[in-house]
C-alpha cells in the first residue's frame, strides 16, 4: 500500500503522534518515532490548498543520516517517499523534520 503525500494533512499525522515509523534509504533502515506535528503560517489564497505543516521524528541517538529523500514507512500510511532533513540531535536521539507545502 502506497499513500499520496499530497492529500495528506496535519490532522492525519497529530492522531498517529507517539507512532513509530521505518526511515529506508542506501540499503539501510532505521525506526523513527513521531513527536510533534506543527501547522505552518500561510499567507496564499484561502481554501487554495491544505494548509502546509512540519513533521518532528525522533531516532535514537547515533550519527545523524544525511538530508535526502527517503521511504517513511508505516502499517497505515504504507511507504511515502519524503525529503527528510536532520535537524538537531540531543540526549533523547536524532530528530528529523519533513515539510509538507
């Protein structure tokens, strides 16, 4: 199974915060969590398009995987191809953001 990113929303995702998903890419995989969804300011026509919104994942701790597209797969979204960017890396692990415009 296979999802549409764009017909994705915010909501979708804030329901499905704390759920783990598989990060794929280079023959590697790694198991991310995601801990926050933020909608992002738009200033365009309204009921143009969905408003644009921010994924937060979070990986354990260890050397952060580089900016590029990879799958984000999960049992109810299937696999998604997403441009994932490093963000920051902490005590608690490696956190990933996704934007959705």
């Amino acid at each position: 199974m296979s999802t549409s990113i764009g017909q994705l929303t915010a909501a979708e995702f804030k329901s499905r915060i704390g759920t783990r998903f598989r990060m794929r890419g280079g023959g590697a995989e790694l198991e991310v969590e995601l801990v926050d969804v933020s909608v992002l300011r738009y200033s365009g026509p309204e009921g143009s398009f969905r408003a644009p919104f921010q994924l937060i994942l979070r990986a354990p701790s260890g050397p952060a995987w580089r900016q590029a597209i990879y799958q984000l797969v999960s049992d109810s979204f299937g696999a998604m191809a997403m441009f994932i960017v490093p963000a920051r890396l902490d005590a608690s692990g490696c956190y990933y953001c996704v934007t959705f415009n």
